[in-house]
C-alpha cells in the first residue's frame, strides 16, 4: 500500500464567509479559494462555489477530470450537518471516493494535528471542540438563527442591540454605540439595516468592537467578555481541567484571549495549522482506507 501522503488528494474547507480548496501530492500543494459555501444555507449556491473551486483546482494543476474523479476527496463543509445532506452533495459531486463531513472535525485536527485538546473555533459562526483521550467531540455549529455564540455575527448583533440600550438610557454611551448610530443614522436606520442583513454582514461589526475595545470602550469590553464567558462555560463543560491546550481559531476567537480566566490564559497555545491542513490531513487518512478497501 502506498504511503497516503505521497498519493494526491483532494482536501475541501467549506465555510460561511470562503471556501478553499487544496489539490495535495507529496510536497506539492496547489490551494484556490471561492465564496462562502454553507450546503444547509443555500444549498445550491454552494454547490455552484464548490463546483467553480474544482474547474479552477483542475486547471491550476493540469488535470483531466478523468484523473481528478480517481482521486479521494475529502469535504469539511458548513451546514454538512445530516447524511441526507452529504449524500446529495456527494451524487452531485465527480469523484469516485469521497467523504463529506462537516467543517468542525477539519478544523480539530489543523489545529491540534493527532494530539488532544480543545478549540473554540469562533468566525461568521462557531463551535467548540474537544479530542480527549482520542475521543473527539463537538458543540454548537447550529448557525446564525439558533446557535453561533460568541462567533463574529454574534458580536456584531449584540454591538447593535446594546447600542439601541444607550438610546433607551438602559447602558451609558460610548464611542462603540455613537459610532453605530452615525453610520447608520440613528437608531431607526439600525433597525432597517438589521431586518435585512446577513450573518456575513453583522459579523463585519466585530471588527469595530474589537478595536475599539482595544482602546478602553466599555461597551465594546463588555460585549467581547459576554462573549468569552460563554466560551469558557462550555470548555468546563467538555471537561477542561488545567493543563488542557485550548486554541483560539477563527477571524475573531484569538481576540476572546485577554477575557478567558487566567488558568485558561495560561493553556492557550497557537493552532498547529488551518482548517485546510485539517481537511488535507483527513484526506490522507481517507486515502489510507480507501486503499485498505482496495486490497
């Protein structure tokens, strides 16, 4: 059996703001990236940045389909969250071999490679995960309507929402909240804007609590200490004791550092890697058992 690493794979990471795509063979990778590409969101929508990130992987690497359908892929995808689902997606898919997951255990494993740990993985969305004892689990992931805390969208929604609590006199203005209302006009123009945004769209907010809660905001401070308890309450519940590595990984979950208790500051480790060395790690190893079946 030929060493996985040394046979080309096709590795996917899927997510609601990118979707990037990896062709891997030995030392070689060839990466394109498209738009968001959640299959529960929009089904079809993704399905159409999936299959424009493939035409552009095979021209990048000089492929024929005929080779790229022999090849085992690998898919860590947003909203891949039922077989109904994955099961579509793979009939609509040209590939012989391919496994299709959702965007979590991808992200695991390119944090914290084969070791255990933990991850609060928070962009446009979240979740948390945890390997321990090699047993992985995962929490949250649901999305904007049900789910996502502490994820960007999340942040963003609660910079508005508390900023319409200074107009009502319930919390004391601040330059997070007078920002807000200029760009949008007042309170009233927050209410328009919100009735029709995306959770792409309040996950851009995040960007202005953050800095400004670098420069003392109380409002923007609050909101990103909301955002970390809820983090450090559900990494207890997975069974954190000290001494457990956590990582911070997305757009905006590294920004939750300063807020975390200190015994959980003082576990805090840099991701190993991406989502995409996850997706492309888990590819190897479907690989492997695709040759296992092959035997």
């Amino acid at each position: 059996m030929r060493d996985s690493k040394n046979h080309p794979v096709i590795a996917v990471d899927g997510g609601g703001t990118r979707c990037r795509f990896a062709f891997s063979h030995a030392n070689e990778r060839i990466v394109i990236e498209t738009g968001s590409a959640n299959v529960s969101t929009n089904f079809d929508a993704a399905c159409s940045e999936i299959t424009r990130g493939i035409e552009a992987l095979v021209m990048r690497a000089g492929l024929d389909w005929a080779t790229i359908a022999s090849i085992p892929a690998y898919f860590g995808l947003a909203g891949a969250i039922d077989q109904k689902i994955t099961d579509r997606l793979a009939s609509a898919m040209p590939f012989t071999h391919v496994r299709i997951e959702d965007d979590r255990t991808a992200a695991l494993r390119g944090a914290l490679g084969a070791s255990d740990g933990m991850i609060a993985h928070c962009g446009t969305g979240s979740f948390v995960a945890a390997r321990m004892n090699g047993a992985t689990r995962l929490v949250g992931g649901w999305g904007s309507v049900l789910g996502d805390p502490s994820s960007a969208q999340w942040v963003g929604r609660r910079a508005l929402s508390r900023t319409l609590d200074v107009v009502d006199g319930l919390r004391a203005e601040a330059d997070l909240s007078n920002l807000l209302l200029q760009r949008h006009g007042g309170a009233a123009g927050i209410v328009a804007w919100a009735a029709a945004a995306t959770a792409v769209d309040f996950g851009a907010i995040a960007r202005d609590v953050t800095r400004c809660a670098e420069q003392g905001d109380q409002l923007a401070k609050g909101i990103l200490q909301d955002a970390s308890d809820a983090i450090s309450d559900i990494l207890k519940a997975l069974g954190w004791v000290p001494g457990t590595t956590i990582c911070l990984t997305g757009g905006i979950g590294p920004h939750f550092a300063p807020y975390l208790p200190n015994a959980m500051q003082h576990d805090l480790a840099a991701p190993l890697g991406e989502p995409l060395d996850g997706a492309v790690a888990l590819a190897q190893d479907f690989c492997r058992d695709v040759s296992h079946e092959r035997l």
